[in-house]
C-alpha cells in the first residue's frame, strides 16, 4: 500500500516539476532555410552594427525573445549588419585546404627522411621536393582565400535567429 502511494505520488509530482524546466537557446545564422553556424551561450561573437565601421567582439551570455544578451547590455538582432565567423565548419573547402597544407609538410619530411635514413645522403630538399611542396602549400593558402567568413545580415539571404531546438547535425 505505501509503495503504490509512492509512485501515486511520484507520477503526480514529475509532470508538475517539468512544467517550470527552461530550454537551452541558441543563435543561429541561416542561409535561407538551411542553417550555416550556431552560436550558444559562452562563444564569442564578433558582429558589426548598422552604421559602424568596426567589428566588435564580445561574449554571449544568453538569448531573449529577438535579442542577445551580453555581459554590459543586450542587443536587438535587427541591429546587426554582418557577422564574422572565426571558426570555420568542415565543408568540402575547408577540408581540402587543411589537407592540401598538411601534405605539403608532410612530404617535405618524408622526403627529408628518406634521404637520411634510407638513402644516407645528407639533408637538403631536391628541386623536385621543393617544387611539390611549394604547390601543395600555396595551393592551400590560395583555398583560404575563398573561404566566407563575413556574413551580411540583410534578411534575404542570411538572417539571424533565436531558437530552442538546434537538429544534431548544424553542429
């Protein structure tokens, strides 16, 4: 008898206690209708005003209904003019300019290698060495280059918004 009060009790409490449970928001930037970057509360975000020049970085402490709040002041989202990403998402871009770099260097050492420990030649890279190392490297620089990482916010093409529920795969 006391274990069925029990869990009388405990099914009457749980739905009673969940109802004052809040969500964690989230700021998102949409290209459209598919979502480019999410920023949570404790990220930095560098953002431009409308009718500033400069960019201001400052820290997100959380999210209101249409604005952001930061440490000394909140901020409408229909203030900001552009935001600039810092960390870049792994796209195919990105992915190939990481590799392109990474093979560069690592050819270099391999080659560096084989010729001390297997050749045993001296050090010193070959022009054929150099020559591919060179076009791995500045290929990948030359990648970087294309790579967005400002975002005008004008509601047509990318807008920003705040939400409750981020699907798993935007991050």
């Amino acid at each position: 008898m006391l274990k069925r009060r029990f869990y009388f009790l405990f099914l009457l409490l749980v739905p009673l206690s969940s109802s004052g449970v809040f969500a964690q928001y989230y700021l998102v930037l949409k290209k459209r209708t598919k979502i480019k970057y999410v920023f949570a509360a404790g990220d930095e975000l560098k953002f431009k005003l409308h009718g500033e020049d400069f960019y201001n970085e400052q820290m997100i402490k959380g999210f209101g209904a249409e604005k952001i709040r930061f440490h000394y002041f909140d901020l409408a989202l229909s203030e900001v003019s552009h935001i600039k990403v810092s960390e870049l998402r792994k796209n195919g871009l990105t992915l190939l300019s990481r590799l392109a770099i990474t093979g560069g260097v690592l050819f270099m050492v391999a080659d560096q290698f084989n010729q001390l420990a297997i050749m045993n030649e001296a050090l010193g890279p070959s022009d054929e060495t150099l020559v591919i190392t060179g076009t791995l490297i500045g290929t990948g620089l030359l990648l970087k280059l294309f790579q967005k990482r400002k975002f005008k916010i004008d509601g047509r093409k990318y807008r920003l918004e705040t939400t409750d529920f981020v699907p798993a795969r935007a991050f």
